[in-house]
C-alpha cells in the first residue's frame, strides 16, 4: 500500500481506475505502450533486462531482449503527475510517438503537451479507451496514475464492455480485474506490458541514490528491514517497514506508507534513526502496479526524523526523481536502492 499522493498516483502504488466500483478496495495503477509510428527519421532503441531503453545506430526498430519491436507508446493516463513523468522520461529514451487516453475531470490537461495524441473519455468507458488506441494503429499500451475514489461512485455509467467485464469475474480484485481488462485489450490488439523499460533512471540500479555512505548500523537496518518487508509484502499486508537496531517498529498496513512511516517515527523515539525499507510483492505485476517513492515519501520520512529510506533496485519507482533527491538531501535522508532478496 501507499500514500495518495505519491502513488503512481501513490509513493507505493496507484488507486484501481475501476475496482471500487466493482466493489473492491485496492489501489493500482494503469500504463500502455504502442508500436506504430511515421517513416520519417525513426528514433530507436533496445529495451535489455535492465529495464533501461539503450539507444540504436542500426537503423532497425527498437526490440526488447524478449524480441518484442516498439515503436510507438500509449499511456492511460490517470491524475496525479506520474503520467506526465511518464511521458517525459519516454521522451529522453527518444520514444517516436506518444499516444494517451485520458479521463474527465481527472487526468491533468497539461497531459496534451507531452504527447503526441490525446483522446479523453470518461470513467468507465472501456470500449472508447480501447478505440482510443486501436485508431492510432497502437498495440502497446501502459498504465500511469490513478482516479479520485469519491468519482467512482458519482454518476459512475459503465459501458457494455466494462458491464460485460465485471459480470464475467468470479472473484473481483485488483489482479483479477485489470488481468480481465488486459484480455479485452488483447482481443482488439493492444498488449498491457510493463512500463519499466520507458522510465529510465526512475527506476533506480542497486547503489546509493542520494550522496554519502550509509553508516555499517543504518545497512544493518536494511538488511534487517528488506528481509521482513518482502516477507509481509508475499503476505499481501503492506509493502513497507520502519527498523530500528533490529526492532520493527512498523508494519505499513491499510492506511498506507506516509502514516506507517510517520507511526514508525515516532515509535523511534525524540532522536529518530529509523530506517524505512519499500519493496514490491515477490510475484509483482508491474504493468498494473508499482512501488513508488516521491517527494511525499521523503517529507513523511523527515517528519519522522527517518535517517534512510531504502527501495528495491529494478522494482521501485522514483517519482520525479530529481525532486525527490533534492527534498532527501535538504532533509538529511540518505536514499539508497538495493537488490532484492
């Protein structure tokens, strides 16, 4: 889980577009990527295991290590800044095109500046997203950001696709419900993939993020802190923990990552010290949801006089990374990215 403003919309994750109004409770977040694009001057490039998009001289289009060819790149843009950061770092890895479906009273307008082709529909349309994508020749499309949940219940009008979706489902969850709406892409040719591969140094190598060596007690903490986070993330309960000389100080529950971490500052007593570790679930879907740490995160973590944050190395998003850097070095906290377990 994760606080709401940071989510891609969250520092952890973002809010499920259209689960609560499947009547589920879960916040996720929404991405696509697509493959078509002018014959003109081509920018391309490789998208390796890494997650980094390497730029290409050969003149050939952009494949993944799995073979996968892009050329273009859709993005259901939800609110929050995240699908704006998200279209800016396509931009540096020299993405061709960029095409976003957006939501009504939702999605920033400042999204039609950074793309290329910009379709608005509103909440629940799933059959007007889709043909967002389809009638610009995409077929890749990824998540970015997350709806309002008091607009999920206000004048909610779900299309026949949407309606058809939802009475299908047996079992209405996040996983459940955006691997259905994958499907109904996938039937219409866009493929849901995982936008890792677009976000660059956003998404952070293992090593240290801000300046400085983290202190032998405070990677103590980490180790500790990683270990117990990834077992409570398998368990579904939360993907956050603040540590202490070995103590767990708190376990991030249903009130998300900024009040587990003000709860776990406060539990570390008047000189703080705490370290907070971020992980993903071990079985992760990224195309649907990714942990995120924004500047958010990093005022939640000086409230709580937190002395490292540190976040998993290829499964951790940083949102708006520059900021983030800035406000952690301003605020004494060293940021550290580390491999999984």
């Amino acid at each position: 889980m994760a606080h709401a403003a940071d989510r891609v919309p969250t520092s952890a994750r973002t809010r499920n577009v259209l689960a609560p109004a499947l009547a589920v409770k879960t916040r996720p977040v929404v991405w696509f990527t697509p493959s078509s694009r002018p014959a003109t001057k081509r920018a391309v490039f490789q998208l390796h295991d890494t997650h980094r998009i390497l730029p290409c001289h050969h003149g050939k289009p952009a494949t993944t290590s799995a073979g996968m060819t892009i050329e273009s790149l859709g993005i259901i843009a939800g609110n929050g800044d995240f699908p704006l950061v998200l279209a800016r770092a396509a931009r540096r890895q020299n993405v061709p095109r960029l095409v976003a479906v957006a939501f009504e009273g939702e999605t920033k307008p400042e999204i039609e500046t950074v793309v290329d082709s910009c379709r608005w529909v509103k909440i629940g349309q799933l059959n007007k997203l889709i043909a967002g994508f389809t009638s610009e020749g995409i077929t890749r499309a990824v998540m970015a950001g997350g709806i309002t949940p008091s607009n999920l219940f206000k004048n909610l009008r779900l299309d026949w696709r949407m309606t058809r979706v939802a009475m299908r489902l047996k079992t209405r969850n996040a996983e459940t419900i955006f691997g259905a709406i994958a499907e109904e892409m996938k039937a219409d040719g866009v493929t849901l993939i995982d936008p890792r591969p677009v976000l660059g140094d956003a998404i952070p190598s293992a090593g240290p993020v801000t300046k400085g060596r983290l202190p032998d007690k405070l990677r103590e903490d980490v180790t500790f802190g990683l270990k117990i986070a990834k077992a409570v993330s398998a368990l579904d309960i939360g993907q956050t923990v603040v540590v202490k000389r070995g103590t767990v100080l708190a376990v991030e529950g249903f009130e998300g990552t900024d009040e587990c971490i003000r709860r776990g500052g406060a539990l570390a007593g008047d000189k703080g010290g705490a370290v907070v570790v971020k992980v993903s679930k071990p079985n992760q879907d990224f195309r649907f949801d990714i942990p995120c740490v924004g500047v958010n995160t990093v005022a939640s973590c000086h409230g709580g006089k937190v002395s490292a944050l540190a976040m998993e190395a290829g499964r951790t998003l940083l949102l708006d990374k520059d900021a983030v850097v800035a406000a952690a070095e301003k605020a004494d906290l060293k940021i550290v990215a580390v491999e999984s377990l």
